[in-house]
C-alpha cells in the first residue's frame, strides 16, 4: 500500500478505515497474505488499531530535514 491522505476534517469519521477495509479485500481477492506500508509517527496508531505491527524505524531525508517513518506490516496468515 502507497498511502492513505485523509484530510484533517474528516479525520474520525471512517474515512481511512473503509480505504483500509478495501484494500485488505482487495488483497485477499489476490491472495496476498502480506500487506506492508511505511506510515507517519502521525499515522502509526491508526495501523497498530487496524493489526499492523512494526516491522522497523526508518529515518528518510527531506532536504534539511530527517524524517521517521515506520514500515509497518499486516499478515492474514
């Protein structure tokens, strides 16, 4: 999985869990047992409320900055 955006003002109300919800049906519809993405600090809670667990701390560079992201995964196995 890429990414999933929501919008400030939507937050709470759903929005990513049914994006989430349809893209584990999608997997599952190809018989993928692995779904991985690289989340926010912002967005790490919400993936470890949906099963997903760390699989490691990423540290990326973004101009001047260093940016943590985690890889994060969600095996149906």
């Amino acid at each position: 999985m890429d990414t999933i955006i929501v919008r400030q003002a939507t937050q709470g109300q759903g929005v990513a869990s049914a994006l989430l919800a349809e893209i584990e049906r999608k997997a599952a519809q190809q018989n993928n047992d692995l779904i991985y993405s690289d989340v926010s600090l912002r967005a790490k809670g919400f993936f470890e409320c949906k099963g997903f667990i760390v699989e490691r701390q990423q540290f990326k560079k973004s101009k001047k900055m260093e940016l943590i992201n985690f890889r994060m995964i969600k095996n149906k196995k």
